[in-house]
C-alpha cells in the first residue's frame, strides 16, 4: 500500500494553460440537496468552483433553487426534474449529496446509473440508495468513483469490525466492481484495481457535517477537467486534506468549518 504525498500527487496535476478558456475545463453536473438540506449543494458547488472546474450546473429541486443561486451565483442551475433529459451533456456528474432517498430519488439514480455516459461519482444519499437495493451495485458504470464513509461502506458491503478489514474489503470490492472507492476517514483511501494509496493530509477538524460534501465537489471537479477517474479521486482527497491542515493556522479543530477549508483550496494549490 502506498501513501498520498506532495510529490506524488504534484506530478499528476495538469498545468493551466495560458491561453485556455473555460471550455478547456470541463462543465460538471452536481446532484445534490433537499429539503432542509440545500446546504449539502452550496458546499459541493463552492468547491467544485475552488478547484478548477470550467462552468458548473446544479440540480437542485424547484423549491430550493432560490437558495443555491443567492448563495452562489457562480454556479448554473436546473431543475432535478429535468436532470435526465440533458444528462449526457455534462462532462462529469457527481451526485448524492443531502438530495435525499425518496423513492423519487432512488428513479432518478436508478435512471441515471443505467443511461449515463460520462464519469459519474456517488456519494451519501446515492450511496444509502445503493445500500437499499443492491441490485444497481451491479449496474454502477465502470470507473465509477464510491466514497463512503465506514457506515455507509458498511452498509454496502458488510459490517467490519476494523478499519485494516474493512480496508481489505474496499481493495476487493473495488476490483470485482471495476469501480473506484474513496474510504473516508483517519488516512483515507483511495483504491482501483489492487492498487491502493492512504492519504496523509487532514486533521480531525474534518469530523464535521458538509467535509464529505466538499469532497464531492473537488474530485468532481478533476474529473470534468479530464483527469483519470483515479486520479481525480487521488488529487482530490489529498487537496480536501491539506486545505483542512493550512486552514488551522487559523482555526482550531474545534472551530474548523468545512467553508473555511474552501476559502484554503487556493493555498493548498499554491503549496503543492
């Protein structure tokens, strides 16, 4: 097993050219948000934003759209109703998020999972859906990106009673499903194929609601760019993690806030 490091991770980031415009940078797609939880789609847009991305839509149901487009106007938006209609388009879908596990919701992923052609990512909520009908684990496209965290992979796959088995099990499930897991927590890892890296940014200040939020949008974000599917998942939970650390000349871990470690991406960046 390998370790995410600043080399490491420096040589597979791509420089940005000149001359480019925003189409040289991919247009993600993020699924996100509820009732109650618009939240989840403002912290996943904001770092999708803070790490590259060329132009970023979100859907979002129709009673919440107001707030996403106040809270950041940066992002486009369409309505959750019409996501499948246009789904091919993007470059890169990430989706999850607060958006629930009605059963609205579990049509809309079932529908997604089986038409889409671009590289997609779940997280939360599409992960708890999965865990409810595990027939679309067998559906989920190859080079898909997982990040769940314990419960959620133990949900999925099993309960583990600790971090090393269920590790072991991540590597596993990773190759028999063609597919890439991010297993979050304390040294993250990152696994396709056999091949598996921890990560070794982050701080305990990341153990708040809205970090795996964030983390969505910033490895969504590479891979509209073009990235790999792994290499995405690679950058971005080693970027998630040295911005939390940078933040903290700040903050404390008690006092970290997930928005605080958006507001650090550009110095993580600058650092590597």
């Amino acid at each position: 097993m390998e370790t995410l490091t600043k080399e490491s991770v420096k040589t597979l980031i791509k420089p940005r050219i000149a001359d480019s415009h925003k189409g040289n940078y991919g247009h993600a797609l993020i699924v996100a948000g509820g009732v109650g939880c618009v939240g989840a789609a403002v912290i996943a847009a904001k770092a999708c934003l803070r790490t590259g991305v060329g132009l970023l839509t979100v859907s979002v149901p129709q009673d919440e759209r107001i707030i996403l487009q106040i809270a950041i106007p940066e992002a486009m938006l369409i309505l959750r109703n019409r996501t499948i209609e246009v789904l091919n388009s993007y470059s890169a879908l990430g989706i999850g998020c607060g958006m629930g596990t009605s059963s609205k919701a579990e049509t809309l992923l079932s529908a997604i999972i089986s038409k889409i052609d671009i590289p997609l990512l779940l997280d939360a909520d599409a992960l708890n859906m999965i865990s409810n009908n595990k027939n679309l684990l067998k559906l989920i496209p190859p080079a898909s990106i997982l990040t769940p965290h314990p419960k959620e992979f133990d949900r999925l796959f099993g309960i583990h009673n600790s971090e090393d088995d269920r590790r072991s099990t991540a590597i596993k499930k990773a190759q028999e499903y063609n597919i890439i897991i991010v297993l979050k927590g304390h040294k993250t890892l990152v696994t396709s194929g056999g091949a598996a890296f921890l990560n070794t940014t982050g701080n305990a200040g990341l153990a708040k609601g809205g970090s795996g939020d964030a983390l969505t949008g910033i490895i969504t974000s590479f891979l509209a760019q073009g990235y790999t599917a792994f290499d995405a998942a690679k950058i971005g939970v080693f970027i998630h993690g040295l911005a939390a650390d940078l933040s903290l000349e700040q903050q404390s871990m008690e006092s970290l806030l997930i928005t605080d470690v958006i507001e650090h991406l550009g110095m993580a960046f600058h650092s590597i």
